[in-house]
C-alpha cells in the first residue's frame, strides 16, 4: 500500500494525498477541515497539532473522539488504519 510510507510523523499532507490519488484534492480537504491555511503551505494549530501525530497517533485520536476513553486502551491496524479498543 502506497500510503504504508507515510506513516510518521510530519507527513500529513503526504498520507492524505497518497490515500487519496491527488496532493491539490488532499489539500483542499485539509483546509477544508481547517488544518491548512488559504495558501496550502501552512498549518493552522490544528494542523500543526495533527501533522506532529504519526498515522497511530491520529487513528487513536479519532477513535477516542468518537469512542471515548484513552488512546492507550486502542490498538492501531496500519493496514486499515483504524483502531479499535482492546481485549
């Protein structure tokens, strides 16, 4: 998988684009989210906080968003990157 080179921290953008075929599309949803400011170029703090995650990292945080509890109750699946809580 493509995006399997992307997985540390820093590389957002560069996930984002290999998940989606399109770094211009990438861009667009991430300003659309309101990581990426206007110029495409820089992060907002929420960005800049998400671009600092590794791909784990996020898909932790996403699923205690949507879940509940702490990240260290999840276990990531890179292959799907999802996490799902543990035992």
């Amino acid at each position: 998988m493509t995006t399997q080179k992307f997985m540390g921290k820093g590389q957002l953008i560069d996930r984002l684009a290999a998940q989606m075929g399109n770094r211009d599309m990438a861009i667009k949803t991430l300003q659309d989210r309101g990581h990426l400011k206007a110029d495409g170029k820089t992060f907002t703090a929420a960005g800049a906080k998400r671009n600092d995650m590794t791909a784990e990292e996020r898909a932790k945080d996403r699923a205690v968003k949507s879940q509940g509890g702490t990240a260290s109750q999840f276990k990531y699946n890179p292959k799907t990157n999802t996490a799902r809580r543990k035992g």
